[in-house]
C-alpha cells in the first residue's frame, strides 16, 4: 500500500516535472538543480556566480530552504530575482512547488534559472524538478567517500562540483579515491575542484556555467 | 490522502519505537541515535569511542547506511558486535528495521546501543527509532547556521557535538553565533566542542557516554 503510494506521488511529480521541462524549452530557459549536504557550499557558489556573471547573464533563482530565507538574504545584494520555497520541515523540492513559482517569473527576460535544493545528498535526488540537468556539489572536509556512500545523485549529475579545496592539507581526504568512485558510478562526468572562498578554479565552473546557456554560449571566454 | 498514509506511516512506527524502547529498558540497555549531515564525523567519533571506552563499556553498534558497508568495516578491528542496516536508497532508519535487528545482538551483555543514522540533517529526526536520546553531530566546515536552518534536530538532542574545531581558523563560523542560535531552540542543551583528529574535546565527550550508562555511571572518572 506504501509503496503504491509513493509510485503515486513519482508519478505525479514526473508528470508535473515533464510539464515544468516543456515550459521553460518554449521559452529556452535551461534550470540547473544544484544539490549537495547541508553546508557544503551551494550559496557560496551562487554569490560567486552572482558576482561575476550576472552582467552578463541574466539569472532567476529558487531557494529551497526547510524554515528560513537566510540565503535568499546572502544573495539580495546581486538585484537578481529570487523566490524562496520553504518546505516547512520537507526535505526536497518537488515539481509542483517548482511549477507553482515559475509564475513569479518574468521567463522571457531570463537566461538561466538556478535551483537551490534542501541541503540533503539523497531525497532531493529521487525528484525531477523539470530541470535540464542537476549539479552536485560536495566539499573535501565531508570525506572522500561520498559518491559510493550516497551514489544516487553522483549517478545522475551533470557535473561534479568539489569545493572547499583550499582545506585539504587539513583534512583527510584522498582526491585519487573520490575520482577514482566517481568514474566508477558516472566516468564521463566532469568534476570541477574549486574554492570558493580562495577563487581557485572558478574560472572552469564559469564557463561551464556559460556554456548551459544557449544565447551567451558563442564568444563566452575572457569574462 | 497522501497526509492520511503519511500519518500512518509515523502511527505505525511509533508504536514500534515504544515497543522498542520498551524491550530496551527491560535489558537495562540505553541507546543513543547518532544524526549529522554526511561526513560531520560520526564514524570516526565511534572509532574514537570505541578504542578509548570499549574495554569499560560493552558496545552493540548498529550502522544505518544507503548501500555499502564501509562505515562498519572502518569499526570492526574494536571487536564491537555491530549489525549494518542498508536501507537501499531509504533516507532514514525507522523502528520497524531497528526492531527487526536487535534479536541479533545479545542484549545481556551489552551496556550501551548505539545507532549511526543514514547522513541526513532531516529526515532521520522526524523517525524514532525507539532511542534513549538523540545525538546532533555538526561540524565547523558546514557553516554556524545549520540549527537554524534544520531546526527539527537541534531541539530534539539531548546533546549537540561540535566537530572539527581544529579547522576553526580556516572556515567562516562564527561560535558565537551558532551558541546564540542554539539557546534559543533548545536551551539547556550541553555542546560539546570537539575535534576527532587532534583530540579536543574528546575527554568531556567520554564522560558524557559514561553517563549514559547506568552500571559504570558511579565512579567513571579516570578514563
């Protein structure tokens, strides 16, 4: 009876998400879902993006958050548009909360929408959102042995983003270990190393940035 | 309707919680449930407690894991009898698979229980598995606005562990304000600075284990 159930809501999530894919392609807006563990660095990451990108491509931004809009609040000095979904104790996004905020979006003066989803490594994984692609991002200090621990995400991810480099002389993490999992779970997949507090390797998660988003993807270099 | 099942769900495992925790206190057996998002150092806080209390205390350990077993491969050379629960995909333990595995474990001859939980911030706090207390384990890299933000946790431990304050000086978290924000959701709630790599901490976190156990709680000292 359950497990009845939960196909019922699948369904009707990837029902609602294949609606929300349609959508955004009428307008060519690709949606990144970016995905990580609590703390791992996913706001970090967009005030970087934020900063550097946005005269240059025009963002929308959805912010899952359980209980508060503290994010959305680190990222209101960047003038992008923002709504936030507090899932009030839910512990993933899914696709009819997504649809229901597309509203709130003016589409047709958007390049790229970004979702930040709950900090969680395995429920946001099992929900299409209707984005073009998810983005997981997990940081040196949680160990290398996230992708084979929590494979689900690693599996389906577009790319890998490894952040908080500038910490592994203090921490115990084996880059040869986690690269060497990850090519086992999804060998094609490109992993960018970056620090976000340092600035190392940003310029690659820049231009992978760029080259999601059809308009600017021509002559994107030298931002 | 899908609030009715979801409300059965949680029905249905905390009765078997009770039943648990019954069966638990009839033995004379306590158990703690150890939450923390992936990679805050749950493991390796049982690989120190295991090496600096296992010849006082008798251990049963039971390890919540998405699909691999590397966490209890980590705590087999401390001769501790543990039992590994995959949840194959599942974001959280529950009471019913708890239940189902305490039979093997012989529970006259064992002081202390204790559960690592699957790497979730959320969902884990939302199940009772039957525990004597819940452990929140947090550490300084995922940033001081984790109580914040995943509530549910922090007001349910009876002890909040802060990890990896040997890397203090290299991340952005402010103590202070991770205190202030934890006052407020659960006040009289002990925290317990830590680092499991250099040590720091770990003295006020054994006593606190011992206190947990009633045969050695007279006269534990002088570990």
């Amino acid at each position: 009876m359950e497990i009845k159930i939960m196909k019922n809501i699948l369904d009707r999530n990837q029902n609602k998400a294949d609606e929300v894919r349609e959508q955004l392609k009428s307008k060519g807006v690709p949606m990144l879902n970016l995905i990580s563990s609590p703390g791992a660095g996913k706001t970090t990451l967009l005030e970087r993006t934020c900063e550097k990108l946005s005269n240059r491509i025009r963002f929308g931004i959805i912010e899952g958050d359980i209980t508060t809009d503290r994010d959305a609040q680190r990222l209101k000095k960047y003038d992008v548009p923002i709504v936030v979904i507090n899932t009030e104790g839910g512990c993933h996004l899914d696709s009819h909360s997504i649809s229901r905020v597309l509203d709130l979006f003016d589409l047709e003066s958007i390049d790229l929408l970004i979702v930040e989803n709950v900090g969680n490594l395995i429920c946001p994984s099992q929900f299409d959102l209707g984005e073009t692609c998810k983005v997981a991002i997990v940081s040196t200090t949680e160990g290398d042995d996230k992708p084979a621990k929590y494979p689900m995400l690693f599996r389906q991810a577009k790319v890998v983003v490894l952040n908080k480099i500038d910490l592994l002389p203090y921490v115990n993490f084996d880059i040869s270990s986690f690269r060497s999992d990850m090519g086992k779970l999804n060998g094609s997949v490109p992993i960018i190393d970056i620090s976000c507090t340092r600035g190392d390797g940003l310029e690659s998660w820049y231009e992978w940035v760029g080259e999601q988003v059809p308009g600017v993807r021509q002559g994107f270099r030298g931002y």
